[in-house]
C-alpha cells in the first residue's frame, strides 16, 4: 500500500471528544478533519464499532479516517458504548440501545459548526452491520452507506448459525467479544472514574454465548436487526462489499436484487478486510473508490461512479489448495443487475458414475448410496470466515472427499465459469431424527489434488423452515434444497468439477444429538451451476487503482506474533485436536507509549465418531501496560453438548497491578433445539 503524507487539504486531530446521549450516558470519539473545516464545512463519514480506538483499531483508523479528512471530510470514529473510553456497558450486539445511540451520533455530528449536515457510515463487519441497520431507521441526516463484510440476515447468514446447523464459529466470535469486553477504559482518556467503569463492564457485559446458543431458531432475536426483514425501510444509497474468502459475500447479493435504492457492490478474493488492506491480493484502491461515492452523495459531484456496471467481481483462476494465499490470480468481471442475465443455470445429476449433464442421458433408476461420515471430515474446511487469509482458508479436500459421497464431471474439454450460488438439490433417508448434510463444490486437478471452491449445509430439521424447525422421521425420503455460498470461479480445461456430500462438517458445524447415516437416492438428486460465459467487455472495464492511505502509526513489536493451526492425532484414544493460535503477542504503540497484550488460543476436539466428545474452547489474554497503569484480563470459555442440551462453562479474571481484583464463573445447561 502507499503511504500518503500530504492531501488537498491539511488535517487536523480530535483525540478524544465526548458525544452527549440523551439518557446522560457519553461515547468517546475520535475526529480528524481539515483545519480550516469551522470555515468550510465539510461532510462527515461516520465508522461506529466496538474495537477500541485508543488501542486495538488504532493502526487500521490511522490508515482510513485522516486520508478521507484530507480530502476534504471529517471522519469520525466513535466506541460503542461500553467499550473503548465510552461509558456504560456493551451487553450483545445490535441492541436497539445502540442503535438509539448511533442515531443520537448521526444528530451530534450533523450540529457540529465543521459538518455540512450530511453524513456517511462507513464499516466492516460489526460497522457494516450497524451501517445498514441505521440506514433502515432511516434518519435524516445519514444521506449515503458503505458497508463492507457485513449481512442483512443476522441468523442465516452470519457467524452464529448456517442453514440452521450451529457454527463452531459461534463460540469463537464470543470468545472474542468476552475478552473485548473485559477490557477496561484507558485512564488518560477515560479520567479518574476509569475502574468504576471497568468493574461496571466485569460485573454488567455478561456471557454472549449463552443468549447465542439459546436462540437456536429464527425468532425475534435474530429477526431484530435483520434488515432482510424488510428491505425497503433502507431508502438511502447503499455500496455492499465483501471478498470470496470472506463469510459474507452472500448477503452483497440479496442486497443487489432486493434494495430499491441507488446500489453497488464490489466482491474481490479478499478475506475479513477491507480491499485496500485485502488478501489474498489483488489489493486495490478502495479508498479511492469509496471516494468517489462519498463526493457522488455527499458533495453532489458528477464522479462517474454511478455510470459504471453495478455489480463488480473478482473471476477467479484454479489454484492449488492451500491454507494460505498471498495473492489470487483472476479477473474482473461486471454485471449491471442481479440476478444477471448473462448467468445460465446448467444442471447434473448426482448419478453412481459422477456428475451427469442433466440433458445429456436418460434418468436411470436411482440406487440408495450410503452417507455415513466420519467426524473429522471438515477438519480441512479452514475457518467459516477467513480472517486473515491463512492459515485458516482450506487445505487440500482429498481427505474429506473421501469421507463423502463424491461426484466428478469427466475431464473438462472446454473451461467452465460460474458466478452466483450453485445448488444441490438431494433426495435423502435419515435413520434419526436431527441429521445435518454438508455440500462441497470442489476443483480437482489432473494429479487429484482438491481445492474448495464453495460449500453450504442444512440442518434437515430446517428443511422448511428456520423459525419452525420440525424432526424428520427415520426412514421417510425428503427433498431438500442446499443452496451454497455465491462465487465466482473459473474451471479449466482437464480439470474435474466435484460435489461432495457429508453427514457432518466438524468443526465448522457442531455435530447432531446422535450419530446419523444418510441415505442418498442420487439419481433424483441434482447440481444446478450457475454457468456465465466469459464476455470480451470485461476487458474494458474501468481498472482500480493501487491501495493507499495515510500513514500507520507506530508500534513496536515486543513479544512475537503466533498465527497459526496445528493438527494433532490421538492414536490411543482416537482423538482428534485442532489448535488454533491467533496471538498479536505483545506490541508498543509509540504515540501512547503502551505496550499491549492481545492473544487467543482455540481448541476443538472429538474423539472418533463420538458426537458427544465434540467441545470447543476459547482462552484469550488481555493487557494494557504504560506507567502505573497496568491492568490485564484472561477469559475461558468451552462448550460441549448432549444428547439434550449443550453445556457451557466460563471463566472471567481480571488483574491490576498483578493483583487479581475480580473472578467470575458461569456453568450453564441449554436445551437443545431441533440442532
């Protein structure tokens, strides 16, 4: 990326300014904008996220918000409350308090003397989010949204459940926010009350992860803050990004065909990042790009932005499988609406001898194939969302397609692309009454190695319904419908394209109450491509220019950074363990002369076929360090399940001084659910 040190106009920072809310509670902001902005105001891009601005998102704020001030905006970056330096306590995500909040925030900002009145909100993840659920409040100053890595569906599609089956991820993500959340106010900021409010958090934030594992089914919980609930309250522009190697590309695309207001989308092979930061690369200028939306809305100004193809997308090329990319090879591609009409569904059969052009030969009488997994068979699945493009993309799926009943097209003559979501269609006996299916795309190479292309699952009790689950019956066949994540994806000549199909995907989903056998009748069961022939105008298409932004402040590492996955075999008890380590280890940010601690650790474990043994568990270490200040937390988190309920256990400590000054326990039963 390039680092830019002068802009078209000088910039100056606020770095802590209190925002007032109506009930008397305060949120700490930071603002950087041009100089001169009290006598040429400017608008204002707003960013509202929990991540500590001080601190944990200093270097990635510094990148962003002074670039966008000195050209000619005030970006404004606020803690939610109970986090960071705001007051009052964080108790789950998306709470109707925080949305209140950000509305309040949206008044403040529009008030201030720098501000024209006309505001942006800009995010990834959780800012993307809160962007499109205030976006559809609707207030009156907020005239323009980006929103990056976000959903529009908080249940179907986010990190706590897909297809109704109970994500792994689940008892990550809250292990995550469990350790943010112990974090305490930084005192130069904060000021001399900072340890009532960190005690108020300890004592007030609570376990997420029992409100997550609680709500099993699409209810008010999740509908809350869902804004496919209803699309049409957004009346605002919207642009929707994500990357392929990210756990929300699905929703740019419902976005694309249900929003009726001003829409783009942009999806590139990045992971959990913004594209200017993205990898895998191609990293591009999104800065730049955002740039010209924001002037397009919130300046009034003929960029061009809105004349170019709605929808831009990264083609891309067969790789090898690998945990880690760096960069992908591709191409860009563009569509002007969703669903495009340059996409053709072109549909196989599941048939004994591989994947069977629909059209091609006649049916044959359907034989019963027998899907009975092992475990382990998503051990080589990576993370739900790749955080970091590696090590936690998927490795090579020989493995697991072996575990799972395989189907191969001959050897491609003639390359194939598809672009959208490919659907599996299967016709299915189960022998218990809660079952799961897994459903791989896979490209296979001429030396067999297998790299995932895109997956999806269903939780067969939610066959027809997320909100209304129902048991199956043992024995009775049911159609079902397993609609995989969107991508695109070039196949090459003398590759295979592959559909693997398993009766369980740890640790990517949590396995069911019982031990299951799947019978698949493969004959009735289709694949359904979403095959777009490669169009000579995609040459032409505007090219994005080079990642840049402003400088990134300072830090020093101290103790060294581990990122990485172990995978570790029991022989003597048969047990499986994969270790996750996602430590920042300890670094000094130079401005505020801290040293910080920021370290996790994961573990999943199942012994054989044992659906009991399955447990997840998260440790996570926390520290501030400057002067006398000096103050730690560790958080420990595990679950593991029945037959009839999941069980969790949690730990809370914290430390001042090297005195530990608050613990807290937590055993909790939950019933399980139709999961």
């Amino acid at each position: 990326m390039q680092t830019v040190t002068e802009w078209p106009r000088a910039i100056r920072e606020l770095e802590h300014v209190w925002i007032p809310l109506p009930d008397g509670c305060r949120l700490s902001a930071r603002i950087w904008l041009p100089e001169d902005a009290e006598e040429r105001p400017v608008p204002a891009i707003l960013e509202y996220i929990p991540y500590r601005k001080r601190d944990l998102r200093t270097p990635e704020d510094s990148v962003n918000h002074p670039w966008y001030a000195g050209h000619g905006y005030a970006g404004v970056r606020v803690d939610i409350r109970g986090s960071g330096e705001s007051e009052g306590v964080l108790e789950d995500e998306y709470t109707r308090q925080e949305l209140d909040d950000g509305l309040a925030i949206l008044r403040w900002i529009a008030e201030q003397p720098w501000c024209t009145g006309r505001i942006g909100m800009l995010g990834i993840s959780w800012g993307g989010f809160n962007g499109l659920q205030i976006a559809a409040l609707r207030p009156p100053e907020l005239h323009a949204v980006v929103t990056v890595c976000s959903t529009d569906d908080r249940y179907a599609d986010d990190v706590h459940y897909m297809g109704g089956c109970m994500l792994a991820d689940n008892v990550s993500w809250a292990g995550v926010m469990f350790a943010h959340n112990s974090c305490p106010p930084d005192p130069a900021m904060y000021g001399e009350n900072w340890r009532e409010a960190w005690f108020e958090r300890l004592r007030g934030s609570g376990l997420w992860l029992e409100n997550w594992a609680t709500h099993q089914r699409r209810d008010h919980f999740w509908r809350h803050g869902s804004v496919c609930e209803d699309f049409s309250a957004i009346q605002c522009p919207v642009y929707a990004v994500s990357g392929w190697a990210d756990g929300y590309s699905n929703s740019v695309f419902r976005l694309m065909r249900e929003l009726d207001v001003p829409r783009k989308a942009l999806v590139g092979p990045w992971s959990h990042k913004y594209p200017h930061l993205g990898i895998p690369g191609p990293a591009i200028g999104f800065l730049q790009e955002t740039l010209r939306w924001w002037d397009h809305w919130l300046k009034d100004q003929d960029t061009g932005i809105m004349d170019e193809p709605r929808i831009r997308a990264f083609m891309q090329d067969s790789v090898r499988p690998a945990t880690r990319y760096v960069e992908r090879p591709g191409r860009w591609i563009g569509e002007q609406e969703w669903p495009a009409e340059a996409v053709t569904p072109v549909s196989y059969r599941l048939a004994r001898t591989g994947l069977v052009a629909a059209d091609a030969t006649p049916k044959q009488a359907s034989e019963p194939l027998l899907c009975h997994s092992p475990l382990r068979t998503g051990l080589s699945g990576g993370k739900w969302c790749s955080y970091s493009a590696g090590p936690d993309m998927p490795g090579d799926q020989r493995e697991s397609d072996a575990d799972a009943l395989s189907f191969d097209t001959p050897v491609l003559d003639e390359p194939v692309e598809i672009f959208g979501a490919p659907v599996v269609s299967l016709v299915v006996v189960a022998d218990q009454p809660q079952a799961q299916v897994a459903v791989r795309l896979c490209d296979v190479a001429p030396d067999g190695a297998s790299t995932r292309v895109t997956w999806g699952v269903l939780n067969l009790a939610h066959r027809d319904s997320h909100a209304e689950p129902r048991a199956l019956k043992p024995g009775e066949a049911y159609e079902v419908r397993v609609q995989l994540n969107d991508i695109a994806q070039h196949f090459p000549v003398g590759h295979r394209i592959r559909v693997s199909v398993s009766s369980s995907y740890w640790p990517l989903i949590w396995p069911p109450p019982e031990p299951v056998a799947l019978t698949l009748w493969s004959e009735q069961s289709e694949l359904e491509l979403p095959v777009r022939a490669p169009r000579a105008s995609d040459a032409d298409l505007p090219v994005f220019p080079g990642p840049e932004g402003a400088p990134e402040e300072a830090r020093v590492q101290i103790e060294p950074e581990a990122f990485n996955w172990h995978l570790h075999y029991d022989f003597d008890g048969h047990a499986w363990t994969l270790e996750v380590n996602d430590s920042e280890g300890v670094y000094r940010l130079e401005n505020t002369e801290t040293d910080v601690q920021k370290a996790g650790y994961e573990l999943y474990r199942v012994c054989g076929d044992d659906v009991h043994s399955a447990s997840a568990e998260t440790l996570w270490r926390m520290g501030f360090f400057r002067d006398q200040w000096r103050v730690n937390t560790e958080t420990w988190t595990r679950m593991t399940s029945t037959l009839d309920a999941f069980h969790i256990e949690a730990t809370l400590k914290a430390w001042e001084g090297g005195k530990l000054v608050y613990e807290h326990d937590w055993d909790r039963w939950i019933p399980r659910d139709n999961v």
